[in-house]
C-alpha cells in the first residue's frame, strides 16, 4: 500500500509541475524540478538493489530532498547525515545502520569500500515516471534518526511506514487548516529551520509537501544570525509568503532581538508551533505582540513518536493562569500515561514520568541490543514507550511538563531539579534566556553554572541576577556561577547549545558585584 502523504506529493509533482516546492538560497525549487531529480536518483536505486537502507549526505539542498523522496518512493529507508559530521561519526551511522549505499550532494565523504556512493545531481533529467511510487509493506523503514552520539556510539530512532502515516493523519489535516483562505495552498510557505537529521526536519517536509504547499528551508548554519534567516524569508515574497512556522524557543528567542522579525515584514505569517524545549510566556507574549494575527501552539513529542503527540493552541488565560505552559491532551491515535517508579498510574495533578503509546511509538532503538531499549514494552497489543520526560495532568487532561529525569542532580546533599532553576531565571524580567548546566569531572558533579542572556537593554549583574533569583528559589538552588551572555549558542536544530556554553567555562568568571 503507497502511503498517502507519498502518493499526494507524487500527485503534486504530476499535476501542478510549475507551482513552488522548495525555497533555498533564494531559489525556488519547483514540484515539477523536483520530481525530474527525484526520477535521476531512483534511476540509479533502481540499478542497485542491494541495500534496503541508503544514506544521504549533504546540507539542505533541494537535491538531498530530492534523494529522500526517492529512496522512499522506491520502498527503501533512508539516514541522512549532513556533511558537517566529522568522518567517524559517517562511519559509526553507516555500521549500526547497516546502510551499504551513499548518495551524496557536494563533495563525497570517506567510506569504506563496501559502500556504494553516487553522486546525487548525476543522470538525465526527466520527469517523474507514473510507476516512481512502489507499493510496500506499511511496516517496512521510513526513516532512521540519529542521537547526537556526543558519548559512545550513537542510537537510531527507526521510523516506519505506519508510524509516520499515523502522525501525518492528524498532522496534514492541522496543516491544512493553517493554510487559510487569504491564500492559495501553494503559495502558503512553511519554514523549516531545523538540520534535516532531526525529526523536526521531517516533520515540516513531507506533511507541507504532500499538501502541495512549498517549505521555506532556512539554513542552519544562520541559526544565530537573524537577519540572515529574515533575507531569506522575504527574498521571495512575490512569489510565497511564509504562513507557518515550525521552530524551537531559543531559535524564535533569537529572531526576537532582530527588529524586523514582525508582520510588517512577514505580514502574512499566522501559526507558530512551538516545542523541542521548554517554553516561556515571556516569549509566547513577544511573538503575540510582534504577530497579532498569528496564533502559537505548544508542541510536544519525543522522535520515539514520531515528531510529535501533543499540540495546543495557546490562549490568553493560559498566558495568565500557568507559569508552565500546557499542552493538551494527546491527539489522534496517541494514548499518554503518566507514571511512577513502578510504571504504576498517579492521580491527576501528580509529577510522574511521560509514557507515550500507540501507532506513532517507534518498535525500538538500533542497534537492537542498545541498552536504552529498555525503555520501550508492549502493552495490551500496543507499543509503549517512557520518555523520561517529568510531567502531570490537570483536571482537564492537560500535560504540564516539568523536565528531564536525568536532569535531577543531587548537590551540597540537596536534590535540584535544574529545569527549575531555568524556568525562575526566565521569568524575571530582565533575562532574555537562560540554560542551567551540570559541569562534571571524572563523573562526579563539580558545579552547577547558570548562563543568562539578559534583555535588551537591562542592566543586570551576576549578583543582581542572584538576588532576583532569591525571590524565587531557594537559596539551595540558587548557582554560585552566574555567567552572563550575549546570546546563547544554539545546534543546527535551533536548541541552546549544551556542549559549547560548557567550552567556555574557561573564561574569566564574572564579579559580583
């Protein structure tokens, strides 16, 4: 059976050829040039049917697009890897993946010889044939998503057929919606922001796609230059006008400090969907102020299923009412506990752990015998996954999301949720952003730091940030490294930066005075 969001973006290739795909670089990519190098590379797959998995590797050019949507109209999985990871790392993905061919846009990666590598723009363009799209068992591989793997090897996150059809059931419709009617649907930009080695690069693809809406692929190597990223969305205004937005906090906190990140310049812009982090008011109210017509929905999912289960849009009461912000119930087919210890339910309105379950839940981490396997079960012929995500529910079914599991640390014989921390810090009024960090030595907690990227304008110490933060916070939780920040770094999938805020604790501690 074709998968529906596959069949639709074929559909979109066939009958609207000359309507925009893809903006990058200030090209637009149409469906019709897409299709034609989507027919190159499925060509040269089809000569070469050794491998059921098949990396990608490139940036975010339309081609690696292109290279994806052949791998899986022709029933095979594919990993892609952007040509910013170092060899070893290459190397790593392609053993546990298993993955035996390489398509590859630029310059060719180092591999080894067993691989077979083709470069991606190669062969004669021509257009999509009818019979691109095979049919395949829903249950056969999408898509493999890698872990960071800053420490040992890394895990993939397989997702299949079923999966990514289950959340596209709900999602494509939300989508849909969105579009609006002041618009056409190909004419109503999505932007994706994030590495298209993320789940929240695969979500803003295939779901805008198949609606025959164009995604606006910003690139992630301007994640910390907005003007940059608003050149980008406005180059092609003439011809696509962005509609929706697809971002993690700290990226939106960034486009923030460039003024013309507003609806004057984007003045057709009316969604924002929000997740990936911990999200502030602080930053709901500015993008309400900035975009009055826009509306921003808190999201949630962990890629264990697949990119997302929860969505709500926020209001103004949630603004007023909660200092974490909520998130709905599940939606669709997605079925959400929340437990202890024991995997046992708590009441309503107690802190527990997320568990997620249903057709969207992943089977398990690659490789199989990866010992964070044990966070997946069958329950009741359903797949259950815990995601170490702490959260409660309201009487209204509502998920609060309180933080990490693993970010509990026990220090000067204290328990400190550091996800605490950061929510006080946010709130005051003179921070823009803040991350609180664990540093460790030899295994063990040396210190607790806390980064602040104060508000424009603010006048703000490390000791006046200390105090404010006593009006808040205990003095137990209170760092004794306060360490003040122009702005924080974040990855090329738009989160603050753990591991390069940590690289500078090198550097002079600030006085506090």
């Amino acid at each position: 059976m074709t998968e529906r969001f596959l069949r639709d973006i074929a559909t979109h290739i066939w009958q609207h050829p000359d309507r925009p795909a893809l903006v990058s670089d200030g090209h637009v990519t149409s469906f019709g040039a897409l299709g034609a190098q989507v027919q190159a590379v499925l060509t040269w797959l089809r000569a070469h049917p050794a491998s059921d998995l098949v990396m990608v590797h490139g940036h975010k050019e339309p081609s690696v697009v292109a290279a994806m949507l052949a791998c899986m109209f022709d029933g095979r999985g594919f990993v892609f890897a952007d040509r910013s990871n170092p060899p070893d790392r290459i190397a790593r993905m392609l053993r546990v993946s298993g993955a035996q061919l390489l398509l590859h846009a630029g310059h060719a990666p180092d591999v080894d010889a067993a691989v077979h590598s083709h470069p991606i723009s190669a062969g004669r363009a021509q257009s999509l044939a009818q019979d691109a799209v095979c049919d395949v068992d829903p249950k056969t591989l999408l898509y493999v998503i890698f872990t960071s793997g800053s420490t040992g090897d890394p895990k993939g996150v397989p997702i299949r057929r079923d999966n990514f059809s289950a959340f596209f059931a709900w999602y494509g419709e939300m989508l849909q919606a969105i579009a609006g009617q002041t618009l056409a649907a190909w004419q109503s930009g999505h932007v994706n922001h994030a590495s298209l080695a993320f789940d929240m690069g695969m979500l803003d693809l295939w779901p805008v796609l198949a609606l025959g809406r164009p995604v606006v692929m910003l690139n992630h190597r301007y994640n910390i230059m907005p003007r940059k990223n608003m050149d980008a969305l406005s180059g092609q205004r003439d011809r696509v006008a962005v509609r929706s937005w697809f971002s993690t906090p700290s990226l939106l906190q960034l486009m923030c400090t460039d003024p013309t990140f507003s609806a004057e310049t984007l003045p057709e812009l009316r969604c924002f969907f929000v997740g990936g982090e911990a999200v502030q008011p602080s930053l709901i109210k500015e993008l309400r102020r900035r975009f009055p017509k826009a509306e921003v929905r808190h999201a949630y999912g962990p890629s264990e299923g697949t990119c997302m289960s929860h969505v709500h849009c926020l209001t103004e009461g949630d603004l007023k009412r909660h200092e974490v912000l909520p998130l709905g119930p599940a939606l669709a087919q997605n079925v959400m506990r929340i437990i202890d210890n024991n995997g046992h339910d708590v009441p309503r309105g107690t802190p527990g752990e997320v568990e997620l379950s249903g057709p969207q839940i992943v089977s398990g981490y690659i490789p199989a015998d990866h010992p964070a396997n044990r966070a997946f079960s069958m329950r009741d012929g359903a797949q259950c996954y815990r995601t170490g995500d702490l959260g409660y529910v309201d009487a209204a079914g509502h998920l609060f999301l309180l933080g990490r599991a693993d970010r509990q640390v026990k220090w000067n014989g204290n328990r400190i949720e550091l996800d605490e921390i950061e929510r006080a810090a946010h709130g005051l009024d003179l921070v823009h952003n803040a991350a609180c960090l664990p540093v460790r030595e030899d295994g063990q907690l040396r210190d607790i730091v806390l980064f602040v990227q104060p508000a424009s304008g603010a006048h703000l110490t490390a000791t006046s940030c200390a105090q404010a933060l006593a009006t808040r916070l205990p003095q137990t939780m209170i760092p004794r490294d306060i360490r003040l920040m122009e702005r924080l770094p974040v990855t090329v999938n738009g989160k603050v930066d753990s591991q390069a805020l940590l690289a500078q604790l090198n550097a002079p501690i600030p006085e506090h005075t």
